[in-house]
C-alpha cells in the first residue's frame, strides 16, 4: 500500500485491516539466549559441588566473568555483585557517600537508583529529563547545591547518556560521577563503554537486561583504591582480601570496614559468564534493526525520532518517536497498536510506573528505613531538599509525548519491514 494514498478509513483503529497480522517477538535479550553454554558452566558447577566462589577460586566463573567483564568494558576491574541495587550501594559506599550529602538522579529511572542513595544514609535530589529521555545536563547543574557530592546519570532503554556535558559539569563542581548502566550494558558513548566513563558504572544482571544471571550486578572502575573499597563494601567477610591483597597492596593501603553480603554465587557466575560472550551480538543485531527501520519510515509524515546522544552507541532497544502533545502520542500509539504492533506509551495515567518519579512514593514522602535510618532528617544533613509530584514538569512533559516502538534481537528483517509498514501507513493516515 502506498503510504501517501491511506485515508483515515484505511487504519485498522477505524476498521481497515491489520497491517500486520503475524507476531513479532516484542521482548527479548540475554534471557532468551540462554542455552547449551550456560546449561554447561553450571553443571560444571554443579559437578564440582563448588557453588561459592572462592570454594575454588582458581576456576571460578565470578572470576572469570569478572575479567571478562572488565576487558570488555575496558575499565581497569570489574566486581560481580548479587545484583544491580548492590552494584549501586557498593558503588555509592565506595566513593564515601553517606549522611549529609545529596546525590543527584535523574526523574526517569527506575526507582532503584534513588532507593540505593537513600540505603547509603544520603539523600536523592530529583533532576529533569530532557528529549534523549536520560539526565538534563542543564537542569543537573541548577540542582548543585553544596552538600552534592555525586550525580547518578541514567542510561535509560539502553540510551547513552550526553557523557562530555555531565561529566564537564561535575569536574567544574567536583563531584563523583555514578553511571547507572543496568539498562544499557554493551552501550558505548564516543567509543567508550558507558559505565567505564564515571568513576563508577553499574550493572544490573537481571533478566529484562541484555544479559542476565537471573539477578545479578557489576560494579566497574578504573581506579584501585574505589575497586578496593567496592570489594570490601560488598563482603563482610576477609575471603576477598586474599585477592586483594595480591593485586593491590603494593598500590592501595585500606582499613577494612563492615560490608554487606553482597556476593556473587558461581551459579550466577556461570550464567553470566556463558552469557557475557552474546554481549555484543545481542546488541549488534538490535542497532541493525533499530537502522532497518528508521531507514525504512524515512520522511514519513508527522514523525520525530528521538534524539540520542550518540546514535551509533546506543543499544537501539527501541525506537522512540516525540509528539507535540501528549493526546497525539496516545493517538498515534492508540493506531499503531491496532496495526498489530506492540507500542509502549511510558507514561499510561494511573499506572503507578517505578520508572518515574512521581510514582517514587517513598521518596517523595521521605519515608525513613527505620527511625535511626532517615537521611533527610539527619542531623548531619544541611540541605533542604523538597519534593513534589509536579516538581519536573518537562519530564513529564516529554514522558506523556513520547512513543516506544520495543525492538530486540529475537526481530528479523522481516519483522522490522512489517512495522515500518504499518508505522507509515498510520503516519499517512494520520498526518498524510
Ligand atoms: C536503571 C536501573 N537501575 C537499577 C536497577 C536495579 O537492578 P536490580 O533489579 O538488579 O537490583 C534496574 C533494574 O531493574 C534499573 O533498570
């Protein structure tokens, strides 16, 4: 069908026929890769009976996975963790964030990234999104104040976030960088894998990311003395301390301290381990999808692809288009899923949605963990933070404007065609 020639009663919504009447997998990613590798690294460790790491530390698949991870990223270390939020906390504790200091998060992550700062004692200061739909370097910076001791920039749907503004911003003010990367791991900024830009990256491993273990986490560094710090937040126990020490007590000197249980199991470890090799092609065949179908939609009417930071390094797990108005966004979305293609609205009214702010009830109630557990009544803390429901309003703006087309690696050519297909014959009838 040619798309300039659809009229209005063409669109399935108003009782033509389906532009696409087969199904196209809407979800995907490592745990739908899960296979023959990783059935062997566990029984591996099943065998062996050696389901904690340092059991026998020699063939441990954390180890492994860890190396792996790190040269894969690039960063100078990589330690595994039990899962995202722990990567976050280890990450945080760390860097020595605690009582008194604000650190600054984005309005659209899930909410593990403001829970994590408030699990260190600190407490979690909400900044604007803007149309890449990750951290507003501008509005980053106007919420600086001078108990801010680090920001979390989020690289949301697997979207680079604009690395050089944030970390420009946070050297003028001197602030630690915490990349939140769970939902872009094997994404890149400028060449570089995100999360190895920051001081810190963290992972989440768990099973709606690219690759998982089930749950799991990463923390990634260049630098010793954090790595150091990271291992010993995450393990109450010395056990670590054997490689570390062989590592870096020629470089690093450091008292231990109390830490969580936050280890990483070897049945994990073999799960992402086996995992880590599909990394790359998972998100490989997600950006050439991703191309397929902007390219195959070109020109059509009415249409605004997203902006993202740096296109080429995104993980391309969607296609987000922007409308002037929340009502068209729905409109086109209300279309376009009645064509037969999955659509993802973001922000559905009524839908209390953990990924944006306004939903972050415990946040915004300043809801303490326990009455000695309170980071905004601290007496250490000096700020002044508030919150509110409608205290980002261009968040939430661009969250009711946008539509998400998912993508995934279990898509075929043919898939990306069929929703290019129906994508411009609901632009042609809507805006032709
Ligand atoms: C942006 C972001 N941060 C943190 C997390 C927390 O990860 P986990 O569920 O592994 O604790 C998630 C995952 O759900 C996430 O999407």
């Amino acid at each position: 069908m040619a798309a300039t020639k659809t009229k209005r009663s063409d669109l399935a919504i108003n009782g033509g026929p389906k532009a696409v009447t087969e199904d196209i997998p809407y979800v995907g990613f490592g745990v739908y890769e899960l296979g023959e590798e990783e059935k062997r690294c566990v029984n591996d460790v099943l065998n062996r009976k050696a389901v904690f790491r340092w059991q026998d530390a020699k063939h441990s698949y954390v180890m492994r996975f860890e190396e792996g991870f790190a040269k894969k990223t690039g960063a100078k270390h990589a330690l595994a963790v039990s899962s995202g939020t722990a990567a976050l906390v280890t990450g945080l504790t760390a860097l020595g964030v605690g009582p008194g200091d604000e650190v600054i998060v984005p309005a659209y992550t899930y909410i593990a990234s403001a829970s994590a700062v408030i699990l260190v004692g600190a407490v979690p200061v909400i900044a604007e999104i803007d149309d890449t739909l990750t951290l507003d370097p501008q509005d980053f910076e106007r919420k600086i104040t001078p108990y801010t001791k680090a920001v979390m920039p989020v690289h949301m749907r697997g979207i680079p976030c604009d690395m050089d503004s944030i970390m420009r911003i946070a050297k003028r003010h001197n602030l630690f960088v915490i990349e939140d990367a769970s939902q872009c791991d094997g994404g890149t900024y400028k060449g570089k894998r995100v999360g190895a830009i920051g001081h810190i990256g963290c992972f989440s491993l768990q099973a709606s990311k690219t690759i998982t273990s089930g749950e799991g986490g990463v923390v990634i560094t260049n630098d010793d003395h954090l790595y150091a710090r990271a291992a010993i937040a995450h393990d109450s126990g010395i056990a670590f301390w054997r490689k570390l020490s062989e590592e870096l007590a020629q470089k690093v000197t450091l008292q231990a301290f109390a830490g969580q249980g936050y280890r990483m199991n070897e049945l994990a470890g073999a799960v992402a381990f086996a995992q880590l090799h599909k990394l790359d092609k998972i998100v490989a065949v997600c950006r050439q999808r991703k191309k397929e179908l902007l390219r195959d939609i070109a020109g059509a009417p009415g249409l605004k692809p997203m902006r993202v930071p740096d296109p080429d390094g995104e993980c391309a797990y969607s296609a987000n288009f922007l409308f002037d108005s929340a009502e068209e966004a729905q409109r086109f979305a209300q279309a376009l899923s009645a064509e037969g293609v999955h659509v993802h609205t973001i922000h559905n009214e009524g839908f209390p949605d953990r990924h944006i702010y306004k939903y972050w009830d415990y946040v915004l109630n300043k809801v303490p963990i326990s009455p000695g557990r309170d980071p905004w009544r601290d007496p250490r803390y000096q700020g002044s933070v508030e919150y509110a429901e409608d205290m980002c309003p261009q968040t939430m703006s661009i969250l009711t404007r946008t539509v998400a087309v998912p993508l995934n690696q279990r898509m075929t050519r043919q898939h990306t065609r069929l929703i290019a297909k129906a994508i411009k014959k609901v632009a042609a009838g809507l805006y032709g």
